[in-house]
C-alpha cells in the first residue's frame, strides 16, 4: 500500500508532533524485522545536524560531500543540475553557491516599496534569525530510504522565509542530496 501525503501536510505534521511523524516514517521503512530504528532516527539526526551545520558555515566542500554523481534537483521546478555543474557555481560562487551561502550575489526582483525585507541565501536565513527550529525525518519512496530536512526560519529581513526543506537519498555510500528547494 502506497501513502500520498501532500508534501505542505507532510512538514506540517513533521512540526507539529515529530514522535508521530517519526514513528510513521519508521512503520513506513522497509528496514528488516529486529533491526535498530532507533539507530536510524540517530543517524538521521546526526545528518540534520551536520548539513545544517555546513550551510550555517559556508562549508562548500562539505556540501558538495552530499552531492551524488548524478546530481541534484533544484528549485520549485526541479531543475536537474549535474554534479560538475554544482561544483561550478560553488568555484565560482554563482547560482546554487548564491542560494545557499551567499546572498550579495543573488539576482533579486526590484522592490518598489521602501521595505528592508529582501532575498536572502539559506545561510543567512539559517543563521542569525530570529527563529529558527529544524527537524528530520525518515521515509521510504517508490523503495528507496530517504531523509527529510526541514528548517522553519523567522527572519523579518528575509523574504519568503518559512519552511525550506532538502530530500536525501539514501545511497551505498552515504546520505545523499536529492533535492534542494
């Protein structure tokens, strides 16, 4: 039996009661009978914290750690970028580099109004602001594992701030990036 949640509800209930949202991420999992959930939820902890440590740091080549060999998608329209052509824009700090570390090189819309909000990279989002809680969470998709990184951001500088979420797979060689808002 196959699950469709919409993805707003999704993080919603991931916020709002994460024991819950755990214990159905791992009801979900297709790990064997007897092993460790515990461990799991552990491990997906320590990725949250991780990567959400590197973007907070301006880590690049931490980052690129989580990038596979076959890329990631980005943006709402889930643009496929290749591997070679993140590690692009991150050398010559353009593009994804701006989004995520950056936010003096990001292209942003003109604002005819005298407000002080204006775009900002998740860096920026991630570290100073106001409020910021992050969580993570594990599910199993079309039988792959994946792990589920959310952070809600408060930052009144910041437009379009809310919830920015990233989807890893898991692969044989680690928690990858599948995609990045």
């Amino acid at each position: 039996m196959k699950f469709s949640i919409p993805k707003f509800a999704f993080i919603t209930a991931l916020f709002c009661s994460l024991p819950v949202s755990m214990a159905w991420a791992q009801a979900k999992s297709s790990a064997p009978a007897g092993s460790a959930p515990e461990s799991q939820s552990r491990n997906v902890k320590n990725l949250e914290q991780e990567f959400f440590a590197a973007i907070r740091s301006g880590d690049t080549s931490k980052f690129m750690t989580y990038v596979s060999s076959g890329g990631v998608n980005v943006g709402p329209k889930a643009e496929h970028l290749s591997r070679d052509e993140i590690n692009e824009q991150m050398n010559k700090h353009r593009g994804l580099y701006c989004k995520l570390f950056d936010s003096s090189c990001l292209q942003s819309e003109i604002r005819l109004d005298d407000s002080k909000v204006r775009d900002c990279s998740y860096r920026e989002m991630l570290t100073p602001a106001d409020k910021v809680r992050t969580a993570a969470t594990e599910a199993t998709r079309n039988d792959v594992r994946q792990a589920i990184l959310v952070a809600q951001v408060k930052n009144e500088n910041c437009a379009g701030v809310g919830l920015v979420d990233f989807i890893f797979n898991l692969q044989s060689d680690g928690w990858k990036l599948f995609s990045i808002p």
